[in-house]
C-alpha cells in the first residue's frame, strides 16, 4: 500500500538485496488463502488456527481474518534453527498448546517450510493427541530444497508461494530476531551477516 511504501523508504529496508514479495502480493495471496479455508471448513467445527511462534505472527493475523468462519485460535513455540540460518534438525517445544485439541480440525500456520523437519515433527506430536483432523497452511515453500529427500512432499494444503532456495527475511520470518517487522519479504545483503 502508499502507507507502507512511505515508511519502508530507505531505513533498514536498505539492509535488503533484494525483494522477494511485496507487501500487496502477500496480502492479495493471504486473502486468497482464506478463501479457500474458509470454503473447506464450512462444514468442519470446531476449527483451530494454530500459530507457530514466532515467525507466523503477521500470516496468522491476516490469514485468520480472511477465514469467515468460528475458529479460535492458539499458538505453539518450537525451536529448531537456533540463531544462525541452518537447520539444527532438533525441534523443541518451548510453548505447548494451552487447550487440548481433540475432536479439533487443526489448521497449523507455519511461516515457511525449509527442510521439513519442524513441521514433520510438529505433525507427528499433533496427530498423537487424537484431533479431528490436521492441515498445514504455510506462506512460503523451499521445495527445491528437498527434492529427491524423504520430506520432499510436505502434504502442506495451503502454500502460498514457493520460495527459492535463499534466506529470506521479513513478514515474521528473522535474522537473529530482526527483520520480522518488515511488511514485505526479501534477502539480505551478504554485509548484514559479518
Ligand atoms: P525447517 O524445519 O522446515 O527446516 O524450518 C524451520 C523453521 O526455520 C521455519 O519455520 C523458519 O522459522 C525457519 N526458516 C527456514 N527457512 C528460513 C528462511 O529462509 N528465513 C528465515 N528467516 N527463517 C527460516
Ligand atoms: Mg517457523
Ligand atoms: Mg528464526
């Protein structure tokens, strides 16, 4: 919007090589996605919209006002990457659910599917505790990166975009906690990591 490219004039917009989306383009898809969720779950209740923190705070907000449906709404903080850019492969839970979610048509916002292994993992621990169903919707998918390997298909229902093979930062996504603040998403220069 004319509101936001105001404010994201230089400043640490300036930190980016190179923008991936654009802020209308995540709303207009986020929109989209709604949409669709929205005509899936009619006659699915109760729906659960689950945010994992942290990097899903700015897609589950917009994502969850697109769904004109009853859904609550509860979050769940893991950990896997640490504080660099690579995937450690050991997924912790720092934040678990605050309400049981059996008999709920679970709907897990993630931020990004890398190499899999969170949301495999995530997926796994959910199906353990008898829900009615479970979904991934993610924003962004490096499927590239796991051509060939065991998590190759994610079986995620809603993606937003697929995602090129390169770190990317912004609309919740970090750098050393950085950047989620960013209404667009895009790459940073190689001088902001040395
Ligand atoms: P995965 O387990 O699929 O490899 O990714 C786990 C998490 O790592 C994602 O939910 C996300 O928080 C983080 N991550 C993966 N790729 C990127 C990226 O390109 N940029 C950022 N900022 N975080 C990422
Ligand atoms: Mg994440
Ligand atoms: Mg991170």
């Amino acid at each position: 919007s004319a509101v936001y490219a105001e404010i994201w004039e230089g400043g640490l917009r300036e930190d980016l090589r190179e923008v991936l989306f654009d802020a209308d383009v995540i709303h207009d898809r986020v929109i989209e996605m709604g949409r669709a969720i929205t005509r899936d779950y009619t006659d699915k209740h109760p729906v659960l919209m689950l945010g994992i923190l942290k990097g899903s705070y700015p897609f589950l907000a917009d994502l969850a006002r697109a769904v004109n449906l009853p859904v609550t709404v509860d979050f769940m903080a893991v950990s896997s990457y640490g504080a660099g850019t690579k995937s450690s492969g050991v997924v912790r839970i720092m934040k678990d659910l605050d309400r049981a979610i059996e008999g709920r048509h679970v709907i897990i916002v993630e931020d990004i599917i890398d190499s899999g292994l969170t949301l495999h993992y995530l997926r796994e621990n959910l199906r353990g505790r008898s829900p009615a169903s479970v979904e991934i919707a993610a924003l962004l998918d490096k499927k590239a990166v796991r051509k060939g390997k065991e998590l190759e298909d994610m079986g995620a229902r809603y993606v937003g975009f697929d995602c090129p093979n390169e770190f990317v930062v912004g609309y919740g996504l970090d750098f050393k906690g950085r950047y989620r603040n960013l209404p667009f998403i895009g790459v940073l220069r190689p001088e902001v990591y040395s």
